[in-house]
C-alpha cells in the first residue's frame, strides 16, 4: 500500500449554471456523450460511477416540473440568471488509495451526499447526485505502475431562498397590507451564496475598525460547512482545505503540487546560494596549490659535518633556502588545516542538499499532476547536476584523502538518480 506522506484535505467548490449551461453538464456527469476530450475517462468504468440520487429526467425537464408544481418560483429572474448550482466535492486520490479504494470512497461520498443535502437546503432541490469512479489519475497511476482512480462527487441542485411575499397596498382589506401572503422558495443564487459574518469564539459578530462585520466568502463558508460535516461523519483524518485565493478552483491535489512547487524554488535559491559558497572554495584550492613549495629544492641541501663534534653545517646560502622554505611549510600547514575545515562544510552542504531533494521527491511522487512531473522531474535533475558538480571540484583537486571516514567511493550515488 503507498504511504501518503501529505495531508489528506476536503475539498468543496460550487458551480454557477445557467439554462444554456446545464445540458453539457447533465452530458458529462451522465456519462451521456459517445467521446470525451479527457483521455483519462476510461468508458468501461462507468458502470462503476453510483449515483446516490438518480435524475428522473433531464435536468431542464425537471426544473421544469419543480417550477410548475410549486416547488419553486422563478418570479423576477432575468433570463440569464443562474438556475443551477453544481457541487464537486473531492479528496486528494492518494486519500482513496490508501483507504481500500472503491468500497471506501462509496462510503465517503454517500456521507458526503448527506452533508450536499444539509447544504443545499433539501434533498427535493438536488437534481442529480453521482460519484465518478472512471477517471484514472495518470500520475499516480504511472507511479505505481497500476491504475489508481481519481473518486469525486457531483451534486446538481436548484438553489433557493425563502422568501415571503406581503399583501401590497392594492389589497382590498387594508388590515393585511404588509403582511405576509405566501412564503416562496425563489431560485437565487446570488442569495444563496452571499457571504456571512465571521464570528469569534462567543459566536459574537467580528467588526473591523470601522465597526462594519467581517465577512466570510461563500467559497470558505462552503469549505467549512463540508469539512465539518465529514468530520462529524467520522472522518478524523482529514483536514479542511487550505485557505487561498484560487484554492476554490483547484482540487486538492493540484493545489497541493502548487505549495510543494513552491518549496522546490526555495530549494533551488538556497542551492544557487550554496554553488556560490562552493564556487568560492574552488578558488581558495587553486591559490592554494599555487602556493606549494618545491620539496625538491630542499631535497638537494647536503649538510657537511664538523670535524670532531655530531654536528653539521651549511653554507649561508643554503641556509637560507633551508629556513625559507620552513617557513613556507608552516604557512601551507595552516592554511591546508583552514581549507580542511571548509572542505568538511562542503561535505555537509553536499549531504544537506541530497536529504532534502529525496525528501521532497518522495513527498511529490504521489501527488504531482502530468503537467507538474515534468517540470519537477527538470528541477530536479538541475540539483542532482549542481550536487554532482560540488563532489568534482572535491575530486579534481584530490582532496577525498582529508576525510577517511568521508571518501568519495563511500557516497552512494544511487540517492542522487
């Protein structure tokens, strides 16, 4: 089973439809086109799609039947209003997969519908309510060398409001102007979904500085309403879907590939800093090897002896070279020791940058679209280039030798392919 390094998120959008609208929608979550542009749709799994309420009819037809029997009044509408709403609710696949997959998601989004029937208002406003279980999610699937489905619900419904009608002052007894003549449900979406005030803890009303409330968007009021709803359903391990100004027109795992994404160029600004800090060090080894002293000068020194005594001696000249070249030693000495220590901290660098791209490759596996493999798979072969390049400057300037328990045929390439 693949382990879901991520954070399994809820995620609930709606969609405004209008009469023109709603017959492409009715042909895609139907399953009622010959084609699909999506090559991910695999037509012989869609008698595994369930619907958890099956239309009667199109869906224009039965809007129809609900207007004419009373169910719901379309009074003052424009004739391009919205008519529809269309809720998706949806978990990241590698949630699913991880769960026992079909049995599984069956059991999610049937509960998941009982929260669509809480947030529309009725069960006698949803039009159609169905789980697609035949669109593979290719990434995963060529990750795992099998097919892995991308489960996800679609809940068609008519949005409504209350709304009372009063006796008008044309009313011949005056005593019930302003009284209320009949309660309507009036199709409206814009009332549907109108924002709501943020409360606090106390269920108090948060005000801004101008003492106006703080408003909450449809979309978060949305998000929270089926995050609770599953939680309450018993689904602990998830968690609300992150808060952001696209995020309502992403499924969770494009959403999450944009975070990961994110990081991944923080990565690489830290690495491009580090190439710096090792471009830096290349330069400090040559003017160090430039620096060498030739041991073959003081090699020719013969030393004569003094007659009678265990000393020797040495003509000036000699002398000098002797002493010159001691001190040229000692300066070496000192700085091979600096050049040690900045080779260790390039070791370190090194092994940093390797942990943190295996770690974000793994985290990315699951959930990268087809669009995001390859462009993550490009990054990421740019740092394995740049790590490989830090190790060649060590090795062209011979210096593994420094660090017996860090030499070079001890690195395991292997985490860098």
């Amino acid at each position: 089973m693949a382990r879901n390094n991520g954070i399994d998120r809820t995620s609930a959008r709606n969609v405004n439809l209008t009469a023109v609208k709603i017959g492409n929608a009715q042909r895609h979550n139907e399953r009622e086109k010959e084609s699909y542009t999506n090559p991910d749709i695999i037509p012989e799994r869609t008698p595994q799609n369930i619907h958890f309420k099956k239309p009667t009819a199109g869906y224009a037809e039965m809007f129809a039947q609900m207007e004419k029997d009373g169910v719901i009044s379309t009074r003052g509408l424009k004739s391009d209003a919205n008519l529809y709403g269309e809720l998706i609710f949806d978990v990241n696949s590698a949630y699913f997969y991880n769960h026992g997959g079909y049995e599984f998601a069956k059991q999610f989004y049937e509960d998941a519908y009982k929260a669509a029937i809480e947030i529309v208002g009725g069960e006698q406003y949803i039009l159609s309510a169905v789980m697609h279980a035949d669109e593979r999610n290719r990434a995963m699937s060529e990750a795992l060398g099998q097919d892995v489905f991308h489960y996800h619900l679609h809940v068609v419904y008519v949005p409504v409001v209350e709304k009372q009608i009063l006796w008008s002052k044309r009313c011949k007894d005056k005593s019930l102007v302003g009284t209320v003549k009949e309660t309507i449900m009036q199709v409206s979406s814009s009332k549907k979904w109108l924002s709501k005030p943020a409360l606090d803890e106390q269920g108090a009303p948060i005000l801004q500085k101008n003492g106006k409330p703080v408003l909450r968007k449809s979309y978060s009021v949305l998000q929270d309403d089926f995050f609770q709803a599953m939680r309450n359903a018993g689904y602990v391990d998830v968690e609300r879907g992150e808060r952001g100004s696209s995020e309502e027109h992403l499924t969770v795992t494009q959403f999450k590939v944009e975070r990961e994404q994110e990081r991944l160029e923080q990565l690489t600004a830290q690495t491009q800093q580090k190439e710096q800090q090792a471009a830096s060090l290349e330069k400090k080894i040559e003017k160090i090897q430039k620096q060498q002293v030739a041991v073959q000068e003081v090699e020719q020194i013969e030393p004569h002896a003094v007659p009678f005594s265990s000393k020797v001696m040495l003509n000036r000249s000699e002398y000098e070279n002797l002493a010159a070249a001691a001190k040229k030693f000692y300066v070496q000495e000192r700085k091979e020791s600096k050049l040690q220590k900045a080779l260790e901290a390039a070791l370190k660098m090194v092994n940093e940058l390797k942990a943190k791209v295996a770690a974000l490759t793994a985290e990315l596996a699951e959930y990268k679209s087809v669009r995001g493999q390859s462009d993550l798979e490009k990054e990421n072969s740019e740092l394995r280039g740049k790590l490989r390049k830090y190790e060649e400057v060590i090795s062209r300037n011979k210096l593994w030798s420094y660090f017996s328990r860090h030499r070079k045929n001890e690195i395991d390439r292997e985490e860098l392919r």
